[in-house]
C-alpha cells in the first residue's frame, strides 16, 4: 500500500456538491458533529479493534496513524479506550471555515503535495484542483415489482440488476424457501455476475446498459444447472482477473420531509493506504489497488483521469412509486451478493428487515487463490449442505461457522439498510451485525 496506492480523493467533493445542490444546512453545521468526535474522541467497537489489531503492522508503517490507533506506536490500546484526533479537528475546522476550495484549491492542497513528493506519492495539487463533483443519471431497473434506483458506472448498480434478473428468472418459491438449490442459485448468481464485471466483453462506461437488460439476465441465468457447478469456461471464454477495494462504508438514511440517502464511500483497502500527512488526521485511500498495471488492453489498465471502477451499489427501491428501501453494503466483490441476498429475503420470503439482514449468507467472491464461495455456516447453511454444494463443484469455499471472531465476519459485507413504511412517517433502520452497524433516530423536532 503506502503512498504509491493513493488516488486523487473526491469524496469530499462529491458530498460538499450533495449537500449545496440538496441540502438545507450549511457545510460548518454539517461538519460540527464530525469535527466534536474527532476533538472529544468516541470508543471503538470490537469489529473496528479488530481491524486495527489486525493492520497493526500496516500503522506502524504508515506513521502518525500509528500516533492515534496505537498506544506507543506498537501497542493495541484497551476497548475502553477514547480515540482522539485534534489534527482532524483542526482540518475539518478549516474546511467548514473555508469550504471544500481549501482542500482542493488551498492550503490543504499546498500540504497534500509536499508530503506526497517527499514521499514518493502521485497526487500533486495540479490534480486536486481538476476534482469535480459529476451528477450522474441513476440506473434503473426492477426486481418482483419493486422498482430499482441504483448507482451507474463507475459503481456496481449494474452488477446488483443483473444479478437481481438472473434471480428473477427463477420463480420465488425457489428463493423462498431453505433448500440446497436456493443456496446453489445464490452462489450461480453471484459467481456468473462477478465474472462479468472483472471480465467485460464491451467498454465499461457501456457495461451498465448491457448487464441491466432483463434479457441479459434471462439469458445468463439459463446456463444454470442444479445438479453441478458451471465450469468457468461454460460462463465465458475471458479470464477473470480480480480486483480488490474492501475500506467500504455504508450509510442510509431518511428524514421526516421524504428525502432519502444511500450513500456507499470507501478508502480502498482496510485502513486506506494506511498513510497519512502529518497535521492532518486522515488516512488517505488505495484506490489506485483498483488498476491493473500489466495488461494495456485491459479495462481496469491505469490511464489519466480515469476513475477507478468499483462493486459499489448503494440504492434505492421504490415500492408503487414511493420510496421503501434504502441500503448498500461494504464487502468489495461480495457488495452485490450480499445486497441481492437481502433484497431477495424481503421481496421472495417476505423477511422482515432485521431478519433480511441478519440471514445467513451464501456469496460468492474470491482471495488472492482465486474465486471462492463463502458460506455463513448457520440456520440453514448446514454444515451438510456445505458439502453438498462441494460435492456439486463449488470446491474451494471459505467456510464461518460460529461463535466467529469479527474480523472473519467481515468478509460477509456491511449491508446497512432503512425501510420506509407505506405511511411515509415509520422508519426502521437495521445495521449488520456482522460489522456491529447500527441504526439512530434523532429526537423529536424543537
């Protein structure tokens, strides 16, 4: 990782040009919580003392992360423990002072390049100053009457509305009810979608309309079969080279006037690059991880201005016309399988939120060895049906069984989600157990 993984960073951007076009605060009361907890501090929960236990090394090495999520640069502090940043503090203080232009155009900037030359880093203020907020027309598409709002290229939607119309094309009572061929499906699904998108047969700016037909998914779904595995040259003939981009949060929200959010961002890997300049507080991302650098024919192949492709599908669902469903998922490949898993549990089963979440799952995705399905050994992911599915092909499968420790659950996504009752005043919020995600209401209006 380091200074080399860093891309140019736009979420800043992106979420100042949100908040002018739609919101109905200003950018310093929008930041005043963020810049209170970097200041006073807050206690991490057991998934997030995991993921710096487990990055330690990854700290130590980057520097003055390491002064803030270590104790002594080497050691892990203990749960009760109150993480503070005053250099974050004081850089968000800035830009609710002087706006976005600070980071993009100013001082900020001024620093960012220092420390990336005398560190071998690419950004350079030339670049910051191009950044634009770009408002992009959704994807569209539908799943068992639901209406589909999605994020296009460069996000996954595309992805999640193929794998929704392969799903489709089988009837519900399959996705219904606890059966081998059920978790079959799901792992078919998932594998025959990845494969797809890592190994595109047109132009990424034109996948999105190819793997949103309803006929392309009929017609991709009709090379399943419930007695094997598909070999990977029956879904095509291209190998499939993965990419990775797993320091993914998701958050979803709704207010009482009837807007709605589903807003996915990430910092690449873990813990970004897991660098950071001194005085600023913030770990840059690794999203130049998301290039290939080998292969110019490739469509992942690293060029100017281009903008790393993600799986990140945060979305909205309409139910006769009206908001019902907002959710995404962190997870990197397996943000779409986890994301169709869910859906499919309410529109097929009639789940609950909370038990669509929470439903153990069956995704597919891959390790640095190659694709793999992963399967949440519990209710009806049985350790038999574990080894019926390999037995059917699906040979290499990481398999969770429980009690588990947090970071292995990781590897099942982070999907966050609101459901909007049809009176349009009821909400309910449900955060993923599997990454500790949890739901907040705010108290009544003063």
């Amino acid at each position: 990782r380091g200074y080399k993984s860093i891309a140019v960073p736009g979420a800043l951007a992106a979420l100042a040009y949100a908040l002018e076009r739609y919101g109905t605060i200003s950018l310093a009361r929008a930041l005043a919580p963020a810049i209170d907890i970097a200041e006073f501090g807050f206690r991490m929960n057991t998934t997030e003392l995991a993921n710096v236990e487990t990055y330690a090394a990854k700290l130590q090495a980057g520097g003055c992360l390491a002064d803030t999520f270590l104790k002594g640069f080497t050691g892990l502090w203990p749960p009760e423990h109150v993480f503070c940043s005053g250099d974050l503090a004081a850089t968000l203080r800035r830009i609710a002072r002087l706006g976005p232009d600070e980071f993009y155009h100013g001082r900020i900037a001024d620093e960012i390049e220092t420390d990336m030359v005398r560190n071998g880093g690419y950004v350079r203020k030339a670049d910051l100053v191009q950044v634009r907020a770009i408002e992009r027309p959704p994807l569209r598409g539908s799943y068992r009457g639901l209406d589909i709002i999605t994020f296009p290229y460069p996000g996954g939607g595309g992805s999640l509305l193929e794998m929704l119309n392969i799903l489709e094309s089988f009837p519900p009572e399959l996705l219904r009810g606890e059966s081998l061929d059920r978790l079959h499906l799901l792992l078919e699904a998932g594998r025959i979608t990845l494969h797809d998108l890592i190994a595109p047969t047109v132009p990424l700016p034109l996948l999105d309309r190819e793997l949103a037909e309803k006929s392309h998914g009929a017609e991709r779904a009709r090379l399943i079969r419930f007695d094997r595995a598909l070999r990977d040259r029956e879904i095509s003939d291209t190998d499939a080279a993965p990419y990775l981009v797993i320091g993914t949060t998701q958050v979803s929200v709704a207010d009482r006037d009837g807007n709605v959010v589903a807003l996915t961002q990430t910092i690449g890997a873990s813990l970004g690059s897991g660098v950071a300049t001194p005085g600023l507080g913030f770990a840059y991302n690794s999203n130049l991880d998301a290039f290939n650098y080998t292969n110019p024919l490739s469509p992942f192949f690293l060029a100017p201005g281009k903008v790393p492709a993600t799986t990140l599908a945060p979305t909205i669902v309409l139910k006769d016309g009206k908001p019902f469903l907002a959710f995404g998922s962190a997870g990197s490949e397996r943000i779409v399988p986890s994301m169709a898993v869910v859906l499919s549990a309410i529109a097929d089963r009639g789940d609950d939120l909370r038990q669509a979440v929470a439903t153990p799952r069956a995704v597919w995705g891959f390790d640095d060895q190659g694709q793999k399905g992963y399967l949440e050994l519990a209710g009806e992911i049985t350790p038999e049906r574990a080894a019926a599915l390999e037995k059917q092909g699906f040979r290499r499968s990481y398999e969770q069984g429980f009690p588990a420790r947090w970071i292995d659950l990781m590897v099942f996504g982070g999907t966050n989600a609101l459901l909007i009752d049809p009176d349009g005043h009821t909400f309910t919020g449900v955060g993923d157990p599997r990454r500790q995600g949890v739901a907040v209401a705010p108290g009544p209006p003063e």
